[in-house]
C-alpha cells in the first residue's frame, strides 16, 4: 500500500459521504480488537482513516452491534517503541512519512466505541446486546438511514453521557450534531435531545448549561 | 535474588580505574598506528603477503590500493529499493517435552522516491522432524546435530535465502540493495572441527548458493548486496600496517604484542590492540569510505566456491561501520558506489543504524515472553493431541520458584 495514502485522514476518505458525515454505501474502515458489551475497541485498516468523533458505527456478525466514537488514538502498535521527532527543518508531516515509509506500517489508528444499541432478527433494540462483538468482527461508518432511524428515540443518551470513556459532553455534543442532519427538521431534533438531556442532568445544572452550549 | 549490584558496582569502578590508566598508551598507539597507516608502503606490503601465500599470515587483508585512500559517497538515486532480512531462533531445549528448534527471519523492504513503500513480516520456521534436526551425509552415514554455532550458521542461510526468494520477486529496475546483519564470513564454524559435509551443506549448497541467485536476479541491475557491522571489532588493517611496520621480526612479534590490551609496550611504535575502526575514525569524515579490502581467509578460500569477500569501512556520522560484500559486487564499481551511497543514506534515516535492517531485526526478534509462549503452545498442543507432556524438573522449579 502507498505510505503516502496511508498518511490520508477522515472518514471523508473511509467510504462515499452523502449527508454530513455518514454514508451513502457501507465499506469497513476497520476492526475491532477488545470488545466488551458495553464497550469496544476497533483499529483502522488505514493510519488515520478513522471517523470522526461522534460518529455511529456498526459492526456486522450475527446481530449487528451500534456504537457511538468517543475516542480516536494513533500510536505505535509496539508499546515498548515510541516516536521520536523527525523533523528537520521545514519538513512537513507529509516529508517525514515519505522519508520514512515505515512509520505508516508501525503506527496504528484506534477508535474506542461506546454501545448504544443492537439489531436482531432485523428489529431494533436501544439497549446493549445481550453478548459483546465478536473480535476480528468488522465495523462501518452507518448509513444516512440508519442513524435516523436509531435517533428517532434518544433513549439511550444516558449511557453516553455516563460513559467514562473519552469526553462524554464532545462525545454527545458531536454525536447529536451530526445525527441532526439526518432528520428532515434538524433544530427541532437538537431542542428534542436537549430536553432529554435536561431530565437526565437535573442535578447538574454547569454540566447541562455547557453541554446545551455545545448542541446550539 | 537478583544481581548483587552493591557488590558487582565495586568492580565495575575497579575496571574503570584500571581502563583509565591505560588510556594514554591507547591513545598513543591509535596516534601511531594513524601514522603507519598513511606511511604505508603497498609495494613492500604486496611483496611480504606473496612471500608468505599459505603461511601464517593470513589474518591480514588484501589490500589492492592504498589504505589511506578516501571516496565520498554519491548522491542517493531518485527512486531506490532496501531489502533486509535478520534472524532470531529458539535452540533445541533438552528440558522441553519435544526436541525443535525455531528460525524467525524478519524481512524490511523498504521503497524510497516517488512511490514510498514499506512491507514488514516474519517467516518462522519450526524444525522438528528428525532429518531437520541434523545436516547427514548420505555416503557415510555421518550426522551433526543442528545446535550452537551450526544452528547460527543454518540461520544465516535462512537470512540470505530469503533475501533470494525478495530478488527473485523484483519486477522493476529500481535501484535495490539486500543488507543482512553481520558477516559474510561464516567463521563461527571455523575451529569448531565440523566435518566437510557440514561446511558444504550450509557454505556451499545453502550461503553461497543463496548468494549466488541473488546475483543472477541481479544481472543488468542496479543492485546491490552488503552486510552491515555497527561498531566493528576486527583488526584486519591494523594486522597489515603491523606486517610493514613492527620492528620484531614479524614472526616474533605476534608473542611479543599483547593484542587484548594495552598494558605492555614492547617497542615505541607497538600498535597492537588498537582496531580498524579507531584509525578510520580519525581519517574518514561522514559519509566517506575507505578502500576495498579483501578478506584473507581459509573459510572464503576453500568453500566459497571462488566468491570472494570484500570490505570496508564507512563513517555514518556517528561511527564507523564495517560493510562487507561478495566480490562480485565490489568488482563492479555502480553496485559498490550504490551500496556505499544507499548505506549512509539508511545510517541518517536511521539515526546512525540502516533503518532496514533495525526494522527487519524487530520483525525477526523473538523476546522472552515469545520463548515462554512458544514452550507453553508446544505444551499445550502435545496435551491436545494425547501425547505425554514432560519436562525436567530443573526447568519445573524454574517455573515454580517456590519458597
């Protein structure tokens, strides 16, 4: 494969973008390498190619499991090597991985995902399925369709905004933002999020305040 | 209990107090011998090794232009191919349940120019069947096991053939150079008294026959083939200057010399101890070379079926490098120009080291926990499949380490 490829980012280049960040065709950009029922690690195939934080993934097996980005990572796939800085000069990051072709096939782009909901025997469930992913199973970017379809009841919000994973408040923030351009009135699907949003920080009133902030 | 450091430091700044007074003459003689090197007389030296052919001199090089002699490396070509291979193995272990043995070969090939590329893998190879734990000979009946310096050996031919099966793949006219790890010169069999049939089955019909395909995929090529020594130990130049220089009658002098240290002083211009790689530090700017040397050796002569092994060394800005090849390659004045421009070129990407060759020793590398898993999945498998599992009870109270 071209490292220089290699060296492209964002999901624009994962899979055919139609509205927003999701997909109009589904094309796995990656793999998932520890899973749990509530959570789930995936690597790219491609350095950098990953979705963006978010962003609602599927992974495809017997059910297909939903999951929402909350972290993105590159970093060395050997934990005992670090990068060290290779610049000299005026080199750009696009010189030094073409300088050093290894460097693509020794970094490794990782997403951490939260579970949000499952699909069996083609119904929708918002809620963790009963057994986690399978390892090795592979995950896509969701279709337009689908993530309307998950986001016509926002149910499942508090598992997000519980999550001690990445930053829950961006986390949610940029999952609605995003999810709201796949419903025909996108205002009035964030004003509908942000009442959910409201009933479950009741008691906390800074956190709703900036979270609300992020969402507007 | 692990190393008693307490103890172990006391030592350790005794050797250095020790080092330290040695330093002088050391320095002495690295100046002396930096002297003789650009005094050299190349006739006189030519006329000594032709007196003594099949003598006892045969540790010094051949040296066919002056040694003080300097090239700066050419520019790198636009577009170039590295392709490096090491090896890491598991020795046949007698406390193991099942007698075998493990190869690992990494191989780097790394594309450099317009079209950056790298590919990175691992080849192991386990050999358990009884006729792969020992190299025979048919006629005789004869057989050596495969363990210890044989072993090393046979991993050098897995290094080399891989890097054949590389060239053979080559569908373009890239510049491409193959480095692996170490020597040319397969001494570790030298004065081991391995019967011939060894040296032929690993030298002849494995090393060599490697090398030799290599150079046939190369034919009209730009193309390469070298090894790589960071931080070379060898003396071979430093032997020669002795050869013209020392005031002993040469066969004296190897008693009178203390080779290993610095302690005697048998005459003013002694410079025995001293190694290559300190006068070429002094006379080599980086990236330069010095001159081709041949490789004097009974190991070359008898079994490398008329290939010879050339050498020199290269400053890569932080040290100087041995970078040893088949004659074949250092005869041709563009494959030796290469592999000296691409070697400097991979010791600046590489922080003073190929970057192919550090790449393909992390592909090859088999670490602790690989040998525990690897014994563990050996265990494991044989326990599957109803066979017996046992092991010495020295290694089972390794594992146990109880109180």
């Amino acid at each position: 494969m071209d490292a220089s490829a290699d060296n492209g980012n964002r999901s624009s280049d994962l899979v055919g973008v139609s509205k927003g960040n999701y997909a109009s065709t589904i094309s796995p950009f990656g793999e998932i390498v520890e899973a749990s029922t509530t959570y789930l690690l995936a690597q790219c195939h491609r350095l950098y190619a990953a979705p963006s934080l978010g962003d609602l993934v599927r992974t495809e097996e017997d059910s297909t499991a939903f999951s929402v980005v909350a972290d993105v990572s590159t970093k060395s796939i050997d934990p005992s090597r670090r990068p060290l800085a290779m610049s000299q000069g005026e080199d750009t990051v696009d010189d030094i991985y073409n300088r050093h072709p290894q460097i693509s096939r020794l970094l490794s782009t990782e997403i951490s995902l939260i579970v949000v909901a499952h699909k069996a025997d083609g119904k929708l469930f918002r809620y963790l399925s009963p057994v986690p992913t399978k390892i090795h199973a592979q995950v896509s970017i969701c279709q337009f369709e689908e993530v309307r379809e998950l986001t016509m009841s926002l149910e499942f919000l508090s598992v997000l905004i519980t999550s001690s994973v990445g930053s829950p408040d961006d986390v949610v923030a940029a999952f609605l933002r995003t999810a709201s351009v796949s419903h025909p009135d996108p205002k009035k699907f964030l004003v509908d999020a942000g009442k959910h949003i409201a009933a479950i920080l009741a008691g906390d009133v800074h956190r709703l305040n900036a979270l609300l902030r992020r969402i507007s | 209990m692990s190393l008693d450091l307490n103890s172990t430091a006391a030592q350790i700044e005794s050797m250095v107090v020790d080092l330290q007074a040695r330093q002088g003459e050391r320095v002495r003689r690295v100046e002396s011998a930096f002297i003789a090197l650009n005094e050299f007389q190349l006739d006189r030296y030519l006329d000594i090794s032709n007196e003594s052919q099949g003598g006892r001199y045969r540790i010094v090089p051949e040296i066919l232009e002056h040694p003080s002699s300097v090239y700066k490396p050419d520019l790198p070509p636009g577009n170039f191919r590295v392709v490096s291979s090491d090896g890491s193995h598991i020795e046949v272990d007698r406390h193991l349940a099942v007698r075998c043995f493990l190869i690992n070969v990494g191989v780097s090939a790394l594309t450099y120019g317009d079209y950056p590329n790298a590919t990175l893998y691992s080849v192991p190879r386990l050999y358990a069947a009884q006729e792969d734990l020992v190299i025979s000979e048919i006629a005789t009946g004869r057989q050596q096991s495969i363990e210890g310096a044989v072993l090393g050996a046979k991993r050098a031919v897995a290094e080399v053939s891989i890097l054949a099966e590389e060239a053979s793949g080559l569908d373009s006219n890239t510049p491409s150079i193959y480095l692996v790890d170490g020597s040319l010169v397969m001494m570790g069999l030298v004065g081991h008294g391995y019967h011939d049939f060894v040296l032929r089955e690993l030298i002849e019909d494995g090393f060599i026959k490697s090398m030799n395909h290599i150079r046939d995929f190369s034919e009209n090529r730009s193309f390469g083939l070298a090894s790589y020594i960071s931080m070379p130990a060898h003396s071979d130049v430093v032997n020669a200057l002795n050869v013209t220089g020392c005031v002993y009658p040469i066969k004296d002098s190897n008693l009178r010399c203390d080779n290993s240290s610095f302690s005697t002083n048998p005459c003013e211009k002694c410079i025995s101890g001293v190694l290559d790689r300190d006068i070429f530090w002094k006379l080599l700017k980086p990236g330069e070379r010095s001159s081709v040397f041949g490789v004097n050796s009974p190991v070359v002569e008898n079994h490398y079926l008329g290939t010879g092994i050339t050498f020199f060394y290269v400053n890569v800005g932080t040290e100087i490098g041995r970078v040893e090849m088949p004659s074949w390659v250092s005869d041709n004045r563009s494959s030796l120009d290469l592999v000296h421009s691409l070697i400097v070129d991979q010791c600046e990407r590489g922080r003073g080291y190929p970057v192919a060759l550090m790449e393909a020793h992390e592909q090859a590398v088999v670490g602790v926990s690989d040998r525990r898993n690897f014994v563990q999945l050996v265990e494991q498998v044989l326990h599957k499949k109803g066979s017996d599992v046992y092991t010495s009870e020295k290694a089972r109270s390794k594992r146990l380490r109880w109180l």
